[in-house]
C-alpha cells in the first residue's frame, strides 16, 4: 500500500477518532490558552486551531456555525470569538507556538507544549492581547535589559551526610 495523497498523521486512530481527538485538544487549548500533548499530537493541532481563530476573526454568523462544527462547548466557542479572535485581528496566521519539552515519563514520547501567541497560559484565554509582556520568559529580551544581560547565579549544593554501607551477606538488607 502506498501512502500518495493522503495528508496528516494517522496517530494509530481511525478518521472519526482522530477528529474527535483534534476538536477536544482544540477546546482545551481555548480554554486554557497552552496544552502539553505529544509532539505529533501537537504539529497536527497546530493547522485545526489556526483555521478556527481565522473563522473567528472575521467573525460572521456562518463562520461562527462552520466552527462550532468543532468546538461543541458553547463556553469555549464564546472565548474563541469575544477574546481570541480580536486578539489576533492585526496578525496574519501564526497564532500558534510549540515548544518542546522532553520525553514522558511512562513511555518515552517526545512531548510538546502547544500555545496561543499572547495568551497567558496560566489565565486562560479570557486575558487575551498584552497578557504576554507582564511576564517575559526567562532569556526574552525584557529581562536581559534589567538583569545586566547576565545569567543568574545557581544556588551552592550542601554536601550530603554519607551513609554507612551496613549491609548484610544476604538479602543486601539490615539486620
């Protein structure tokens, strides 16, 4: 079998799971304003909700239909349309960002932070807009001006009490 023509990640999900996947991850990164998933999971996110903050910018009766299609939560349908869209109303396309964070625990996946551009991840999506500047990410510009451009210094490690290796011949236990 060949793989011609056939756009997207399969994400071992038939097509019905996959789009049920993409619309409850979409929610939550509405909701939330940044989400922590898989690093495919993520990249494949990434266009779904770019398109749905595009139905939100212009904003319309029939664009608010097509994308409710997707986000089914009435409450993040209106966070998308009254915070998110404005918010990105002078920026064309980008509204997204991933970052990549490291292995998981359990199985070793490659994961990824996804979020809105601008939008404090902790507040949500109702604190669209400038929320960005009042907490620069360590090493942005902000705080390279107020810091002196340096790096702040790590704090000493104490030094640990060793303990004594009291061990008997069997079972490597105390007795």
């Amino acid at each position: 079998m060949t793989h011609h023509r056939k756009a997207g990640r399969q994400l071992r999900r038939t097509s019905e799971q996959r789009l049920a996947l993409l619309r409850n991850l979409a929610i939550s990164l509405i909701e939330h304003g940044a989400i922590e998933t898989t690093e495919a999971k993520a990249k494949e996110l990434r266009p779904f909700v770019e398109k749905l903050i595009t139905k939100a910018k212009r904003g319309t009766l029939h664009d608010r239909r097509l994308a409710a299609r997707d986000v089914h939560v009435r409450r993040a349908a209106d966070t998308l349309f009254r915070d998110v869209g404005p918010a990105f109303a002078s920026r064309a396309g980008g509204y997204t960002r991933i970052l990549k964070v490291g292995h998981r625990k359990g199985d070793g996946a490659e994961m990824a932070r996804i979020e809105l551009i601008g939008v404090a991840a902790g507040n949500g999506a109702g604190g669209a807009g400038a929320a960005s500047q009042a907490a620069p990410r360590e090493g942005s510009a902000g705080e390279g001006a107020s810091a002196g451009g340096r790096k702040r210094a790590k704090p000493a490690r104490t030094a640990r009490a060793a303990k004594p290796a009291a061990r008997t011949a069997k079972g490597g236990q105390k007795a």
